[in-house]
C-alpha cells in the first residue's frame, strides 16, 4: 500500500516507505512533487509545466479524485485505475486509489494506493478463457444443430436413402446418420474422424479413391462400393458422391442405398 499526504496544490508533504521503493527515490526528492511526478506517471513531462498541465492530466483519476475530494470533502474509496509509469517492467498498472480529506488548519488529502495488477491480469485471462469457452461450446452446438439439419433433410427429401456420410475434404467422416451406424454395425463415435475408407474391400477402396478425387470437380458422381460390416461381412451399396460447400467449408455427401 501506497501512501501519500498532499497540499492543495497536490504536492507530497509526507509519504511512506513504499513509495520511496515504488520510485526508487529518496524522501527528500519526492516531498514537493506532485502526485503524477512522484510515481513516474508517463505524463508527467509532457507539459514544461508539470504534472497536471498536460494533455493527458485532465483525465487523470488520481488528480481527479484528490481535486475532487480537497473540493467537496467526501472520501473515495477503492477506484480503479489504470497507469503506466516510466522505466516500469510493467506496461500498465492497474490500481486501487482511496481518498480521504484531513480536516486540519491546513488541508491535506491522505492518499492510499493498492497496485492489484496481478490480481487484474489473472482476472482479466479467466475472462478471455471463459470467452474462448463460450465461443467453443457456441461453434460445437452450431455444428450440432447443422448435423441434426441435414439428418431431418435426409430423411425427408431422400426416403429409403437414409445411409449417409459427411466426409471433410480428406475423406474423414464428420457426420452420419443413425441408418448408417445400423448398417455398419459401428457406433457412431468409432465412425466419427474414422477414414471412410476403412470401411470398405480392398478393391473398393482403389475405386472410391479415384471417385474421391475427381468428386470435387465434377460436382455429383456415382459408383457401387463393398462395406465391411461389423461381423465382418461385406455388402454392395449403391453410393452417391455429392459436393457441396457448407459455410465455406468443402463438404462431401455420401449416400448409400443396399443393392441387394
């Protein structure tokens, strides 16, 4: 804690030994200094005046708070500020300032000033945290409902052809129906970041590669393709490869329908 009695010209007449550590200056340097020069505000040269005469000063809290009290004599308690102050490891400060006026012969203004920047900066990274959490939870309920969209959309425009995959440019199952975790036997957090790939024969594999390249530009394509089913089994489905862009991203379609 910072403490610190002024004159109403704002001028330090008494001080204690954590401002002289603060400052890194000798009492009788500091005592006549005003309140910005004495803490090595950053703008307390900007005027050949001094402190209080500069562009900046009028805004200041710390003179705003002592003028205010030494004006109306109420006392302020615990405002937050923020400073920065020259050859400080710290690019800005953020304070607590409390004002008390002595009502003496000769008013002063008692001056107390807690420096909570730790305390701010370790509030101010749980604030971005839970933002970055919220946005993430945002995006992934988003992502949620658009699977749950093009499930009903399947379902209703597309009847018996309910056996479907969302694929990622790289062939990487980003959604699926209910119907294909039924077919495949699979659950669907096995099928979910799982190569479509994986699904098929050997020889079906070669042939879908080549569909999987050549999908993007041609827009809609069909084929037959052999899945493996969970015992193992596999079984001919007629499969429709549709590109689409989804909120900018390429997207793939695969539709399946049993050919037997």
């Amino acid at each position: 804690m910072i403490i610190a009695l002024v004159d109403q010209d704002r001028r330090v007449t008494k001080l204690s030994d954590t401002l002289k550590e603060f400052t890194k200056l000798k009492e009788e340097e500091i005592i006549g200094m005003r309140g910005g020069e004495a803490l090595r505000c950053i703008h307390h040269k900007d005027d050949p005046k001094g402190c209080g005469f500069g562009p900046a000063c009028d805004e200041c809290p710390l003179r705003r708070l002592i003028l205010n009290t030494f004006k109306t004599g109420n006392s302020f308690r615990k405002v937050e500020a923020k400073f920065s102050f020259e050859d400080d490891e710290v690019e800005q400060r953020t304070l607590l300032i409390s004002t008390a006026l002595l009502d003496i012969p000769d008013k002063k203004v008692l001056i107390c000033i807690e420096d909570i920047t730790d305390r701010a900066q370790a509030e101010e990274k749980i604030k971005e945290t839970n933002d970055q959490l919220k946005e993430m939870n945002k995006k992934l309920m988003d992502a949620y409902a658009l699977m749950r969209d093009w499930k009903d959309r399947l379902g209703m425009q597309l009847q018996g052809e309910e056996i479907g995959f969302m694929l990622n440019k790289n062939g990487i199952i980003v959604g699926v129906t209910q119907k294909a975790i039924e077919f495949t036997g699979r659950k669907r957090v096995e099928l979910m970041g799982a190569n479509i790939i994986d699904l098929m024969t050997e020889e079906s594999k070669e042939k879908f590669k080549s569909l999987l390249n050549s999908v993007w530009e041609a827009g809609f394509l069909q084929t037959n393709v052999d899945i493996i089913l969970n015992s193992s089994e596999s079984k001919n489905f007629q499969t429709k490869l549709m590109h689409m862009n989804m909120e900018g991203e390429r997207t793939l379609l695969v539709l399946m329908q049993s050919s037997i």
